[in-house]
C-alpha cells in the first residue's frame, strides 16, 4: 500500500461567507429555471466506458496504476484480523496479500440501482491514524445503473479524484473537486461539439452551487458542514474559471496545460501551481457572466 501523508493545512480553512459578489450570484442563480434538465438515457455500459478510455487517449493523458483490493475482501481481513486480536499492522500484513496494482480501467465498476442518475464515487480507504502517515488503498469504483448521457463524464471524474488521492497533490481540500468537475465538462465538450450536453452539465453545476450558496446562510452549521459547503463553493467556482481558460485559450495554451495536469497526476506538480500559474483565485472566479457562458 502507499503511504500518504497529509499536510497540517489540508482541512484548515476560514468558512465562506456571503460578500457582495456571492450575494449577487446567488441571487441571479436563484431566478434560474433548473427544474427540467432533460437528460438523455444510455443502456449500453460498454459504449460509456469506451467514451472515457477514447477521451483520455483523445488528450494522450496517462493514468498511474493504483494500490487495488475488492472491498469484500477487506472487509474479510478486517474480520479475520479482529477475530484474531489482531492490530493495525497484523492488519496491514493480511491485506498486503490480496493487494495488487491496477489502472484505473482495469478496476471494476459496481453499479448502484438506488442512486441517483447523477452519482458516482470512489473508494479511498485510508488505514491508520488521521493526517499521520497512513496507507492509502483503493476498491471498486461505483456509478448508478441509470447509465445516461452524463455517465462517461461522471465515470472520469471519479478516475480524476483516484489519481489526485494517489499522487497526494492537492494542497487544500477546499479544492478537492476542482479538477474532476473541470474534467466532466471537458468530456461532455469531448462527445458533444454542439455544446448541448456541456449546457446541460453546467446547468446541474449551478443548480449545486446555488445549493450551496443557499446552504452556506445556514446558521449553527457544524464544522462538517462548513467545511463541505465551502469546498463545493470554491472548487465550482475556480474549475469553471479553469475550464473557461482552457476553452478560450491557444492550441498552445491547452498543451500547456494537459501537459501541467499530467504533472499532477505523475506527483509532480501541485493543483494549486496550476491555479496560480493560470491566475484562478476565489476572488476573481465569482463573475455571473463568466459562469454562464456555455448556458
């Protein structure tokens, strides 16, 4: 298994508030009429996930293997190992034998019918004490069976968040999704030149950020809840911001950055240098017009 170790500032942060800008946004989104979103279904789970291997190979991004065990057979060393008083090494031991390495589309796909048509999520399991040097491992990854349009952008973002886990290099966590949801548009752009499908995408990303904003006026919410609430507000923010600069750019420009987002994935770069090298910040990803571009 890896170890990874996180920085003391990974959960540290100050909630968002509500200035001028956010107030404004929030206000103009909440006129926005979300209500029908029509979304297309698919029915063939090989057409989708051969969507997203084309689209990663369309872009020449490659993925690194991952630390890889069935979630089942964790659960069977977790048993074996309390059945025998064991500890968090004894522990470790067990699952080292069945661990092996993987790339990301060669991981299996659990498929949720009580999902949603929106959801998908990975499975990080870390083992070991909280923001000490814990060893990272990987299971299944889980999509809904409500296979659609949107499911081979859902299914990249996911792979997005495993190698970003994996390489350990996100600063803070208030960017944890910037990156996955700038590669769900990219591919919703991938499948569809006429736009349709990323207007749809960008409708259910403010339709969540309204939600959030809305959420964030909340009085007496826990530290959980701030902390949550303030990551999806900034990670929409700055990934459409990010998005915007890739769309908008030179065929140089989007080199650029492929190649400084397969420096991430390889651990050797930063999220948050790619941010400051294409100047996204908080601040200047507030812009109403800027977020409704592609609607």
């Amino acid at each position: 298994m890896k170890k990874i170790i996180k920085n003391n500032y990974y959960y540290k942060f100050e909630p968002i508030t509500l200035n001028d800008n956010l107030l404004n946004l929030k206000n103009k989104l909440s006129v926005m009429n979300f209500d029908k979103i029509p979304i297309a279904k698919v029915n063939n789970k090989y057409r989708m996930t051969k969507q997203t291997i084309d689209f990663f190979k369309h872009y020449d991004i490659s993925l690194q293997k991952l630390p890889f065990i069935k979630y089942k057979t964790i659960e069977k060393c977790n048993k074996e190992n309390i059945k025998n008083d064991g500890n968090l090494s004894s522990l470790l031991d067990l699952i080292d034998n069945y661990e092996e390495e993987k790339y990301p589309f060669d991981i299996p796909l659990i498929y949720d019918k009580d999902s949603s048509i929106e959801y998908g999520s990975f499975r990080p399991i870390y083992i070991g004490e909280h923001k000490k040097d814990m060893q990272l491992i990987f299971s299944e990854y889980i999509l809904t069976n409500k296979l659609s349009e949107l499911t081979s952008g859902i299914y990249a973002h996911e792979i997005i968040h495993s190698e970003l886990e994996n390489a350990n290099t996100i600063k803070s966590y208030l960017n944890y999704e910037v990156l996955p949801i700038f590669f769900d548009k990219l591919v919703s752009l991938y499948l569809d030149s006429s736009k349709i499908l990323l207007k749809k995408n960008e409708l259910l990303r403010l339709k969540l950020l309204l939600k959030s904003l809305t959420l964030s006026e909340k009085e007496n919410l826990s530290s959980f809840e701030s902390l949550n609430i303030s990551m999806s507000i900034t990670s929409l923010l700055k990934s459409e911001n990010l998005f915007n600069k890739f769309i908008y750019g030179t065929n140089n420009d989007k080199i650029d950055m492929i190649n400084d987002i397969q420096n991430i994935f390889d651990g050797n770069y930063y999220l948050e240098d790619l941010l400051q090298k294409n100047d996204v910040t908080f601040d200047n990803s507030q812009n109403y017009k800027s977020l409704t571009k592609h609607i």
